[in-house]
C-alpha cells in the first residue's frame, strides 16, 4: 500500500508515519504545505525521511491560500459565532485538496492525516478528500491507534524517531489568517490567557502611540495600505504585526465544535479583526438595506460550511455567488485607528456611496419635503394601532 500523509512535523503526524509502516506495510509519502506557518521546512523534511517517508513533498500554498480562501472569507466577512475567522478550517481545504493532488499523482492507494476524532479538523480532511478522491481510503492514525500523549512519545523513542517536544505549553495552529491557541491551562474556561501565548498580540506595557491606516478595497477585496498597493498575502503579514503592536485581534471565546463539544479556545488575528471589520463598514456605506441583512444571513451559512467541513458542498459557491454579485460596488476606502487594544474605524468613502448628505442634513439647506414624512408615518404605525385596537380585551 502507498500512503500519502498530510504532515506537520509534529508529534503526531510523525508518528503515523512509522504507524503507517507498521501497522499497514505501507510507502509513507509526506506531503507539507506551506499555508504561512513559521516552520522551519527542511528540518520537517528531515524528520520526515528520518520516521521512514519515502518521499516527501514541500507544497508553497501561500498566495493561493491567500486569494482562493482568505479573500471569499473577507467578502463574506467570515466569522464562526461572530469571533472567528476560521483560520484554521480555511486551511484545512487547501492543505488536504494537496495531499490529494500528490496521491493521485504518486498513484496512492490511500491518503491520511493526523486529526484527533474529536475535533473539527477531521471533518476538513475527509470531506475533502471524500470528494476529490473517491476511490482512495482515508487513514487517520490518531483515530485508530488509542495511545495516550505518553504512550505515543513512548511509541516514538522506542522507534528511534527524534521528535522535538515542544517547549510551549499549548497546541498551536498557525497561517497566515490566523493563530489558533489551545490546551494546557486553556483548558479552564475561566484561566486568563497568558500574554506570552502570542505572537503578534504585544502585552499592554509595550503597547506604542495610537496609529492610524486607511485600508482600500476594491470589489469586496483589501487592495492596499495607506496608498501602497501590495498582494494580499503580503498586506495580511504586515497587518498581524502592526495592529498586534497595538493588542488589536485577540480572540478568547466559547466555541461549539461541530461535534457537540464546547470548547474554549484563543486566537490571535489582527489582520483578520481589521479588514473584516473595515470591509464590514465599508459595505454598509454602499449596500441596501434589505442587502445587507439578507447577506446576513449568507455570511452565517457561508462560515457554517467553512467550518463545519463543508466546502465542497455546492451551496457553498451558490452563496459565493451572491457575494461576489454585492462585491461590485464594495469599493472605497475606510480609515482606521489602532490604540491601546482598540481598533476604531474613523471614517470611509465611496464612490459608490449610497449616502446622501444632500437629504440626510441637519443644516436649513436639505431639498428632503418634511411634509411628506406626516404621511408616511401615519401609515408606518397603522397595522400595530390595528392590532392594538382588536386585543384590547386581552388586557
Ligand atoms: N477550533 C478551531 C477550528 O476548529 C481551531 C482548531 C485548531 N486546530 C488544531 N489542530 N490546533 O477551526
């Protein structure tokens, strides 16, 4: 059997390759996709071939990751129980749709990953590869083997494989769109988060002067910085720092797994809290009303079936679809103003404005006819007078 395994570099998807070999005689092939992890890529790949791969394949999936999946997330304004912006649940499409690509490729029997059977994660990785490769069994080595953390590293030293036990104390998941932070004291729901679990997140002492940044779109998506235009991908790393600096996009919320299970879990995206909340402003200056609440709802569904595993699923584009169609006039500008943990938006401008200042002043100047406001507010209470009038004997 030849295997193509989705790998990290970590204890567990190090593990599964010696697994694999053991427990199904299989050709383990590695597959790592750089989704903007800070990993150090050739000491993976030597762990790799160390745990016995036999070939081991380094996939750079950032600027797709970037513009096939962070930028549908934006204009859908994409945030799981109004906290978070699926980071992780983004990436699990692309890195698995990879691994799929190199085991038809590599002419695989079977492909794997190293999900837990408790998470969300394994939904991802088996949706997708149900999908894209029917015909090919998927093996998730966690779920199978039952071995506690400690007989897993007993596992791994009595096989020889040199794994690094990590000096933090909690489970991370990082990309560009975000860093997921979980377990060790995270676990009491009640625990503080510790400054130090972040990265880009800097404690309140260091906190620097306010700053302000206007961010422009173009069509639903953010095209550049204070007038510099830049790939996206490039704008979402420089934006984790500068607004981190200020303590802008820490996450700390319950969250219910697809499962069943609660679960708390910390997350630290700065780039994420600020263009999804400029873009959300951004829509309101110039989209309807009845628009903006129905795409309510659309965004809701959307971040459901990213979440939940479901990307694959065709209303997933349906609902992309509308997106896309509201997006042509999500062009303009919004200010905004990082300060000592705050994120503030300032003010914003379109062209396609659907504001008027004209009608809506307070000055003398508004050509708005007053007198035509006496009707219509007439009218506007008339079903509740009605249906007041035919309950009074209720009260
Ligand atoms: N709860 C988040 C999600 O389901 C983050 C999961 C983090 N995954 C991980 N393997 N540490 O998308």
């Amino acid at each position: 059997m030849r295997v193509a395994l989705a790998y990290s570099g970590g204890l567990d998807t190090t593990v599964s390759i010696k697994w694999l070999q053991e427990k199904y005689g299989a050709e383990v092939i590695t597959v790592t996709v750089d989704v903007g992890q800070p990993e150090d890529f050739e000491e993976v790949e030597r762990r790799a071939f160390e745990a016995g791969a036999v070939k081991h394949y380094l996939i750079d999936g950032k600027s797709r990751f970037a513009e096939e999946f962070v930028k549908p997330a934006i204009k859908a304004n994409a945030l799981y129980e109004g906290e978070y912006p699926v980071s992780t649940s983004l990436s699990r499409y692309l890195i698995a749709e990879e691994v799929a690509k190199v085991a038809s490729k590599e002419g695989c029997d079977a492909v794997a990953h190293g999900c837990t059977g408790k998470g969300n994660d394994q939904l991802r990785f088996d949706a997708t590869f149900a999908v894209l490769v029917p015909e090919m069994k998927i093996i998730a080595p966690v779920r199978e083997w039952g071995m506690s953390r400690d007989q897993e590293i007993e596992y791994a030293r009595s096989r020889g494989l040199r794994i690094d036990l990590k000096k933090s104390r909690y489970s991370i998941d990082e990309n560009l769109w975000g860093r997921s932070i979980e377990a060790g004291d995270l676990e009491d729901p009640w625990h503080p988060v510790d400054w130090e679990a972040f990265k880009f997140i800097r404690p309140p002492h260091e906190w620097p002067e306010g700053e302000e940044i206007t961010v422009e779109f173009e069509r639903g998506a953010p095209v550049s910085i204070n007038g510099e235009r830049m790939p996206l991908e490039e704008m979402v790393m420089q934006l984790n720092y500068r607004a981190g600096r200020h303590g802008v996009g820490l996450i700390d919320h319950m969250e219910d797994r697809v499962i069943g299970l609660k679960s708390r879990e910390v997350y630290e995206a700065p780039a994420a809290t600020v263009l999804i909340r400029a873009h959300k402003d951004l829509e309101k200056l110039v989209l309807g009303r009845r628009t903006l609440a129905f795409k309510r709802a659309v965004e809701e569904e959307w971040t459901w079936l990213v979440y939940a595993g479901l990307w694959h699923d065709p209303l997933r584009r349906a609902l992309d679809a509308f997106i896309e169609e509201t997006q042509k006039v999500v062009t303009g500008e919004v200010r905004l103003r990082m300060e000592k943990g705050s994120l503030r938006v300032m003010g914003r401008r379109s062209e396609y404005a659907a504001y008027s200042e004209e009608l809506i002043t307070y000055s003398g100047m508004s050509t708005f006819d007053q007198r035509a406001g006496a009707a219509f507010s007439n009218l506007w209470s008339l079903e509740t007078r009605i249906l007041n009038r035919a309950r009074k004997s209720l009260r």
